[in-house]
C-alpha cells in the first residue's frame, strides 16, 4: 500500500482473521493505524485465559453479561457497558450469561501483544 494512496480502506469480515471461538482480530499496524482489537462473540461460559498487555485494555460490551477478573478482583457487567484494565494488569474474561456475549476489546497498539500467565 502506498502511504499517499492511502484514504481509506474497507475490510470485509470474510478477510478478517476469524478465531475458533468465532472472535476476529484486527491488528492495525497493516493500515498505519495506532490500535488494534477483537471483536468477541462468545458463547455461554467460554471467554480468554488469564492474561497481561503492556499497554491498558478497554472492553465495549454489546450484547450479553461478561465477568471479567482484573488484577484479582471479579467485576461482572452487561451489554451498554465500559470497562478498561490498566497496563500490566493481569486480566481474564467469561461470559456469564445464557447468551452469546458480544464486546470489543480495545488495544492503544498497532499490534497486539499478549503474554499469556498461568492460573
């Protein structure tokens, strides 16, 4: 891609990297672009494995009820809510609900970076 071509571009989800548990990610490095996210869509009871970034995290949720575990603390929410981690903060999720839980998980970098951590 040519920096002073570049207006704007269209991603079609087919184009997307789809995850086996039906999230895509979306690294933004390719696009010049200063973050990064997924987009979850998971069902009853699935979410990540506990977790660090060394940048904070903000979750969009859309649909369902999440609980999420932040720094050891357990915050569960539902669809209409925000909720950011900070830097360094290890951090999981599980959606809690009885139906698919759908959010945005927001990263400030042009690339994800994850160091996954054992519970």
């Amino acid at each position: 891609m040519n920096k002073k071509d570049f207006n704007y571009t269209i991603l079609k989800s087919a184009d997307l990297e789809l995850r086996p548990s039906g999230t895509v990610k979306f690294e933004g490095a390719a696009y010049e672009f200063g973050s990064s996210f997924f987009h979850v869509k998971n069902e009853p009871g699935k979410g990540s494995f506990l977790h660090v970034h060394p940048y904070p995290e903000t979750w969009i949720v859309i649909r369902g009820s999440v609980r999420f575990t932040v720094g050891g603390e357990d915050i569960e929410t539902s669809a209409g809510n925000i909720v950011v981690a900070g830097k360094d903060i290890p951090h999981k999720f599980v959606n809690m609900g009885t139906e698919l839980l759908e959010m945005v998980c927001i990263h400030p970098s042009s690339r994800l970076i994850q160091k996954d951590l054992e519970e």
